[in-house]
C-alpha cells in the first residue's frame, strides 16, 4: 500500500513471557482532551497523545492495567488499537479505495490486540459475577428483615440503578456526524460533518460472547461458538469518495471472510472500529460496552451533563482539602456526585430552584449510595454531599463563605430561554461573587449563550476576572467552560444592570 505511514498500533505478537502491551485509544469530551491526558499520567503514569481528530487521546500501558484504565473519569469509551495509519493515502476512485480498505483487513496486526479483547473480557465476568453475588446478598437480607416484602423492591431498585436511562435523556444528542454500523447490509446516505461519538454505555457489563475465545482467523475448537461482530465506521473530513456506510459495509465484509465470524447489528460480542479523519485512519476494537460517563446517573432530566464533562469541569478549578464545593443550579445533580465521589475530602451543596430537579438529584445520590453499600469495601457509607431547593438569586449561604462553584448553566434552549439569560446571568454572578471567598475563590461555568455570558461577566467584572476558556461540544452545540477567579473586591448588593 503505497505512500501510507503506520504508527502506533500494536505491532504483532508480543515476545514469550513479556507483559502484554495495549495501545488504548479513549474518546473524551471534546475541549478536555489535556485534561484527560493529565489524569492518565496522574493515574497510570501514562504519557498520552492528542489526536488531530478532537475528543480522543491515545496512551500505551500493560495489558495487566485495563482494571485502572476503566476506572479513569475523564474518558466517555475506551478501545484498543490494531493498528493506526497517520497519512493513509485514499485512491481517487471510490471503487479503488474501498478495495484497499477490503485488502487492509489481512494485513492488520489483530493478534495482541484480540488478546487484550479476551483479557477485558474475562475482567467483565469477573464483575458481572461479584455483581450477582451483591444482589443475592442484598436480597436475602431484605427477605430476613422484612419476611420477603420487599425482596422484589430491591432486585427493581439495582436493575434500574444497573440499566441506565434510555439514550434520548441528557443533553447529549449525537448530531451531524457520519457514523454507521454496518457489515454487509445495504447503506443508508451520511452527512459530512465534524463527528462526535457519544455511545450511551456504564460500566463494564458481560457480553454474550465472554465465554469464547478469539483466534486469529480461527474460531476456537470444541463447543466454543462463532462469535457475532459489527463494523462501526466514524468519518470526518471531505477528501473521501465514499460514505462511511460504504466502508463500513466493505471493511466489514473483509473482516467477515477473515475471521469466519458473523454479522449482527445489535447482538455482537466484537465491535471494530474504523475511525477516518482526513488521512488519519485508525482500526480498533471496542473495550467499552456502554460509555463510561453514565456511571452515577440513574434518573434523568432534560439536560443532564455527562460525568466524565462535569469531572473536567471540577478538575479544572484543582479542589484542595476541605474546599467547600456549590453547584446552585444542579439540575440532577451529576456535578456535585462526581465531586463527591473523586473529591470526598472537600464538602459539597448542590441546589435548584425546580423541585422535580432536585428530586432527580436526591434519586440518583440514593442509587450511588446503595451501590456503595453493595460493594466490598472499607470505605465509610455516605458521601460528602447535602442538596437543598433554593433560589439561585438568593442562595441561604453566608458571604464569603464558600471555595468553589461549578455549575452549568441553562442555555436558554432546553431550560429557560436566551432572553430571560440577559437577566439572570448577571444576577447569579453577583450572587455567586457574594458567596464567593474573595481573593482565593473560583468558579467554573458552562454556558452555551457566550455572547450573555460575555456582557454579564463584563457588568461585574469588579468581582470576577477570567482566567481560561475552554471550547466544548455539548451534544452538538459549540459551548464554553469558563474559569473565573474571585477578586479581592467586595460584591455589591444587588443592583440595575441593563
């Protein structure tokens, strides 16, 4: 294949007796790519490189390491590398550069990286069966106490903790990406857009083909089963001549012949991606079932952020020891759980004026709580968390009394809209900047409506100076996270602004 550059992918098998390495490729939220890079270093002494295609990074670590790689909090899916192509050079012809794809398939390092498949693998039987024993266990001891009543009670409350929300809620939509799945069945047409991948997965579940090994172009001998896969292709850029139906469907046809396996859309145990950006290719398998951003949130409203945004968010204002944490407009609550779960040395208050909100977010602390108690650990039960109904204009907090504020604000399309925002937003920033310790305290604020925000911010800029802005994708809206530093000015009580 001329003209085309490998790198980075895992390059065949590894020697007899040496740990096996893993190049693992994670999404993340587009605009936190260096915060996630910094958490692999901080976690798994990893160094990490960004890829040119926004929201992913790609690190190398043993094999032996996937348990710690799926408990980082700033990746949304994890994958394993086969192999990545930094300038692959795509034939003019769509008919020709197909048939390359096609031909790639047999010459792909697939060895190792199935290896590490199998390994991640068997870490999910391993976790499905410490699950089941946590259910039994806690239905046998409702069934003591209470003479069975509410035996079924509980194995409803965990499945719903375990099952998520469907993946319409929150407010992440994918939109405007060229993404199918497909291995041999007819396309459909894709748009050429930037695309942003936000699969709705938790945690590490067993799939149904756990149980079977995957060989190289062989099916495993005796009673093991042909495993089922699907192809999933993301594209982006406009220098190709097919869609990413097109490669999917062809690439994946390859995959078929290669390893004997069989086609399935929804009931596969093996995904491969095919990720193309420009002249970037990148092969892959999947190592994550469900996006690992939904790991707290159980109850769902109509803007629900995702944990692994609202971790960058809090790792961004660096929380210290006894740092004292507010989230005034919480919504259901996924950034003070996250803050209270990876930050449980500093004490948080989450609040909203809608009661169903904080309905939602009392709900979900319940289901974390109770996943906590199913785990063995040695941790103490409860968490550093309060959560109050209040009124973001008036918040029941003395001056100067608290470190750090991270919320997202409403962006006046799904909560509110953008003309009540010219109102509100210089009103919550004076407020925050009350209870904001001057000098030393900081917030981080997600908004969509930058044009408000920038004439809010710049009414109290007495109070506030901007430290960092960081770009973000919000399920398909161009939004900012911006970090803010408390003056050593005193906030004014409330004034006229407009």
């Amino acid at each position: 294949m001329a003209g085309t550059e490998a790198a980075g992918g895992a390059q065949g098998p590894t020697e007899e007796g040496a740990e096996l390495a893993a190049v693992i490729g994670a999404t993340v939220p587009t605009g936190f790519e260096l915060t996630a890079a910094a958490e692999v270093q901080e976690k798994l002494g990893s160094a990490s490189r960004i890829s040119r295609d926004r929201g992913k990074i790609y690190f190398e670590v043993p094999a032996g390491a996937l348990p710690q790689v799926h408990r980082l909090r700033s990746v949304d899916n994890l994958f394993v590398v086969v192999q990545e192509f930094k300038d692959y050079q795509f034939k003019e012809s769509k008919e020709d550069a197909l048939k390359d794809l096609e031909d790639l398939v047999k010459k792909l390092p697939w060895s190792d990286p199935l290896k590490v498949w199998e390994l991640n693998n068997s870490l999910k039987k391993k976790k499905t069966k410490r699950k089941k024993h946590n259910l039994q266990r806690t239905a046998s001891k409702e069934k003591l106490n209470e003479d069975g009543a509410e035996e079924g009670a509980a194995h409803k409350d965990v499945s719903a903790e375990e099952d998520g929300a469907p993946g319409t809620a929150g407010t992440e939509p994918t939109s405007g990406q060229d993404t199918e799945e497909t291995a041999g069945q007819a396309p459909q047409n894709g748009e050429e857009e930037e695309n942003e991948q936000s699969d709705a997965k938790d945690e590490l579940q067993a799939g149904p083909g756990s149980e079977t090994k995957a060989g190289e172009g062989k099916v495993g001998e005796g009673d093991a089963k042909v495993l089922k896969f699907r192809v999933t292709c993301n594209r982006a850029g406009d220098r190709h001549g097919f869609t990413s139906n097109e490669a999917a469907r062809d690439f994946g046809g390859a995959v078929q012949e290669h390893f004997q396996w069989k086609a399935d859309m929804t009931n596969f145990d093996v995904e491969v991606l095919l990720n193309i950006h420009n002249n970037e290719v990148v092969v892959g398998i999947a190592l994550t079932e469900e996006s690992l951003h939904r790991r707290n949130i159980t109850h769902f409203g109509p803007t629900t952020l995702r944990s692994t945004l609202a971790y960058g968010m809090l790792r961004l204002c660096d929380p210290q020891p006894t740092d004292i944490i507010v989230d005034p407009m919480c919504g259901t609550g996924a950034i003070p759980i996250e803050g209270a779960t990876e930050w449980p040395s500093c004490y948080h208050i989450a609040g909203d004026n809608n009661p169903q909100a904080v309905k939602r977010a009392a709900n979900n602390i319940c289901s974390l709580l109770k996943k906590n108690e199913n785990k063995e650990s040695s941790t103490p039960p409860g968490i550093p968390l309060d959560i109050i109904q209040w009124d973001i204009c008036n918040l029941p907090l003395r001056t100067g009394s608290v470190d750090i504020i991270v919320t997202d604000m409403p962006f006046g399309k799904r909560i509110g809209s953008k003309k009540k925002n010219w109102d509100l937003y210089p009103a919550c920033l004076l407020e925050m900047g009350r209870i904001c310790a001057p000098g030393t305290g900081r917030a981080v604020l997600l908004t969509q409506d930058k044009k408000c925000f920038a004439k809010a911010l710049s009414r109290v800029g007495h109070i506030w100076r901007k430290a960092q802005t960081v770009w973000v994708n919000v399920g398909g809206l161009h939004a900012a996270v911006y970090l803010l530093k408390r003056t050593w000015e005193r906030a004014e009580e409330k004034r006229s602004f407009w």
